[in-house]
C-alpha cells in the first residue's frame, strides 16, 4: 500500500475540469499566489453552474489540500546561510 494511499475515495467526480481548477486552486493557495487564486475564483464563477461543478472544485481541492506538506529540514546549530 503506498504511502498516499486513496483507496477509500471511490467517488467518482462529476467533471474531472474542475476536480483540476481546484487542485489548483490548492496549490495557489499553499504557495500563497493570490493573483492565480483570484483568477481560479473568477473562472469557477463563470463556469460552475450546478451543484455538482461546485462539489467537484471543493474534491479537487481537498485531494491537495490532504497531501501534508514537506517538512523544511532544521537549520543545525552555527550553520551559516
């Protein structure tokens, strides 16, 4: 079994686009790129007309939002930059 392991979510969304924009959306927001979560926001206004486009952003963006981040390794002791 792999270490990021999805074998529970056996749901299938209902358009993979925007299962996408929202992963995307995650990642904007991880890196902290609010000109590409605006323009994610923007697009998901214009494009999701139903419920089911709604869900399927908000799995996209949980499916990144699950995946821990990388630990920054520490800075030992007397170490210059």
């Amino acid at each position: 079994m792999g270490f990021f392991s999805r074998r529970s979510n056996d749901e299938v969304p209902a358009d993979p686009a925007m299962v996408e924009l929202g992963r995307e959306y995650g990642i904007a927001k991880r890196h902290g790129d609010r000109k590409a979560m605006r323009r994610i926001t923007r697009e998901l206004g214009a494009t999701a007309t139903t419920d089911a486009d709604t869900a399927a952003f908000q799995q996209g963006q949980r499916a990144y939002e699950d995946i821990p981040p990388v630990p920054r390794p520490s800075r030992g002791r007397n170490r210059r930059r």
